[in-house]
C-alpha cells in the first residue's frame, strides 16, 4: 500500500477531539483509530507494539545491523482539529492541477481558489487531494501517520538499507494541546525524534511559541436600568474598557514571523459577570513574560478605577523548544542534509504555534517538527499534494539512512 492509499484510508476515520470532555482520549474515535494502526502495524511485523488506556500507540522496527547505531524515532497524533467537522471526509484526487478555481461544492459554491489562497500556484502540474467542502481533510496529521508507516514498509521491503532501531508513536489529542502530557519518553526510548506535523513540502522547525493562556473575569452589579445612575457596574462595559487597552495590532491578524501577540478567544457574559480569554504568544522567553505581567497591570488599573471588579488566572501552557534542540542542532542538520538529498528545499521557519515535539522536547525527547505536506489545516479549504506526501516519506527513510551512515 502506497502512502496515498493509506492516507486515503485514514481519513474515513472520525478522530476530531473535544476539550470538553475531560476523557483520555477525549474522544472514542481516537482510540478505534489507533486500535486499527495497532493491527495493520502487527501485519507489518513490527515489533514492541503497544497501545495503552490513553490511546498511545508505540511500536519499534529492530535496526538491520550490529553497528552501534542511535535509536531515533519519528512521531504523529491522531486527532484532528475540534474548528471542524473530520465526520464523514470525502476526499477528492485532482490530478494534475491545471491552476485556477477547484469547485470543492458546486451546491455551496465552495472554491479554492489562488486569489485567496496564492500557494495552490506553487503545484500547478502536480496531482492535489482536496475536500468537498463539507469537512475538513485531515492531513493535519493523517498525512504524518501515511508517511510515517509508508516509510518504515519501506525500509522492511529493501534490507540493503542499514538503520538502526526506529521507534515510532501516535498519540491522541495533540490539537487540544494534550497530546504530550501522557506521553511516556522512557518508554519511548529513543534518543531524539521528528513530529511529522508541518506544512508545506520544505517546512523544518525548531522554533515555537511560547504560549499561555489568562481567563479575567470581570464582576459587576445589575440594577434596573432605569434606576440605575451611580448603583450599576456593568461587567461587560468593563471588560470592554479592559480589551480595548491592549495593543491594537499586537494580535494574530496583524502579526507574522517572529511577532507575538494577544489573542482573544472567547468573551462571555451578562451585567453581573462577563469572562474573557486570552492565548498569549511569544517566541522570546522574556517578551513573552513582559505580556503576562502587562495584562496583570492592566487588572490592576481596572481595579484602581472599579475596586474589587476584576480578577486574572494566568496558565503556561508549553515554550519554545529551541533551547532544548540548540544543544543536539546535529539533529536539524540530519534532517536538512536528508531533504537535499531527495531533492527537497529546506525551508527552516519559526512554526506560530506548538506541537507536541516542544512539550516534548522538555520532557527530554528532542524533537523537531518536519513537514508533513498539507496547506490550509482545519478547515474545509485543506488540501495536500501528492508529491508533498511521497517526499516526506523518502525523507523519513534518509533520515534512517543517515544516521546509520553516521
């Protein structure tokens, strides 16, 4: 079975997850998902195979030599984002894109087009899976799981070949930010290891946000608005003061490469009580502390002028994993080295966001993220390329080759 096969395969499988539920995996789907890898794993002959309560699915292809060869691995989740429905995908191969408009839902008028989305011009020619627009695709990060196990078939199927022990995981609910939190590194075993969750074809990363998240609550007090002069606080007229405090265009719309940002999330309430929440960004540690301690002065200022009415819960939720991953660089030059070497560009970028590999990476698993292929992740516009997905497998079976070369 070819890459394209098995990620066509994978996508039948409703894996979205759901923060709500405070299940591990939060959602059953998840779990089915990794219980159908664990066989077509065991078919392949693999070894050390294991999939615990939580939905962490791990296995080993024993090395093929008895050089002393490091044991590295390569990592994927299997969820897929909560922004949108994964039920029922319906993928469609576009072959040999001919540039322009694809109709994704003739019905809906639903189309990817260059106009909005200018790097569908980047794979003119080339062979493109799209959606029909009613769900997102998956690629984020079915297609990861695709190469990954394409990639350790191959290396079975052509002994000639020599690497070392691999070991390979799937974990759950990575677009929940809890994909790391479970994750067993001792069990694991390898020395250093690659998500395979980037973007487009070149994208290698080692860099990340630092990123928290701040809950304010904001209390205020109803009184019939017709008797209301100097008794009323109304919580959302405070809460409001308090957002438009913030620096206008420190958020993600305005924001790009190494900036960070405010983002506001979510805003509830009434009179009496209004929540809002804030993710908080940075890629500079000292920056991204600097955004805390801005928004706990900005509550402190609220409360001066309205005494008693705001209250802030500030939580760190990972940081930017290049301070682990700068002390072993020879790991990013491996996977730079193995993308020349099939003819791929290495394109290292700071990635706006997280991954799994930075909460692992603390966890003491360094581990950079490599492309997996797909564009426009979480939404109906999702697409991969063909050729994005066959070379990220070869670039997998390199990096095996390298580092026994090595």
């Amino acid at each position: 079975m070819n890459v394209v096969d098995r990620f066509l395969q994978y996508v039948k499988f409703d894996t979205q997850s759901d923060e709500l539920t405070n299940l591990w995996p939060s959602t059953p789907g998840q779990m089915i998902f990794a219980q159908h890898l664990e066989k077509e794993l065991q078919a392949m002959g693999l070894k050390e195979i294991s999939l615990d309560e939580n939905g962490y699915l791990m296995a080993s292809l024993p090395a093929n030599t008895d050089k002393p060869i490091p044991t590295i691995g390569f990592i994927a989740h299997l969820d897929t984002s909560p922004d949108m429905s994964g039920r029922h995908v319906t993928p469609r191969i576009v072959t040999q894109y001919k540039g322009g408009n694809i109709v994704l839902n003739e019905e809906k008028n639903i189309v990817l087009s260059p106009r909005e989305f200018p790097e569908l011009d980047h794979y003119v020619g080339q062979d493109l899976i799209v959606t029909d627009g009613n769900t997102l695709l998956g690629a984020d990060d079915k297609a990861g799981i695709a190469e990954i196990i394409t990639a350790v078939d191959y290396l079975i199927k052509h002994p000639e070949i020599k690497h070392g022990k691999i070991r390979i995981a799937f974990n759950p609910d990575e677009e929940i930010g809890q994909g790391a939190h479970k994750f067993d590194v001792e069990q694991f075993g390898a020395e250093w290891a690659y998500t395979m969750d980037g973007g487009e074809i070149g994208e290698l990363e080692y860099e990340n946000f630092n990123a928290a998240q701040a809950k304010i609550t904001f209390t205020g007090r109803n009184v019939h608005p017709g008797y209301a002069k100097h008794k009323m606080i109304n919580s959302i007229r405070i809460a409001n003061q308090f957002m438009a405090m913030l620096p206008r265009w420190e958020t993600p719309e305005h924001t790009e490469g190494y900036e960070g940002f405010y983002h506001l999330t979510s805003i509830e309430g009434n009179v009496e009580q209004t929540t809002i929440t804030y993710i908080i960004r940075d890629h500079d540690r000292d920056r991204f502390e600097r955004r805390k301690k801005e928004l706990e002065h900005l509550v402190r200022k609220v409360n001066n002028e309205f005494p008693n009415s705001t209250a802030i819960e500030i939580k760190d939720q990972y940081y930017n994993m290049r301070e682990k991953i700068e002390p072993v660089k020879f790991i990013i030059d491996i996977a730079e080295e193995a993308m020349r070497n099939v003819d791929v560009t290495p394109h290292v970028v700071p990635i706006r966001g997280g991954t799994d590999g930075a909460q692992l990476s603390f966890k003491g698993l360094p581990c950079p993220n490599i492309f997996a292929g797909g564009l426009n992740f979480h939404g109906r516009y999702e697409y991969i390329p063909v050729k994005s997905m066959e070379k990220a497998t070869d670039v997998i079976v390199e990096i095996a080759r390298l580092v026994a070369q090595r």
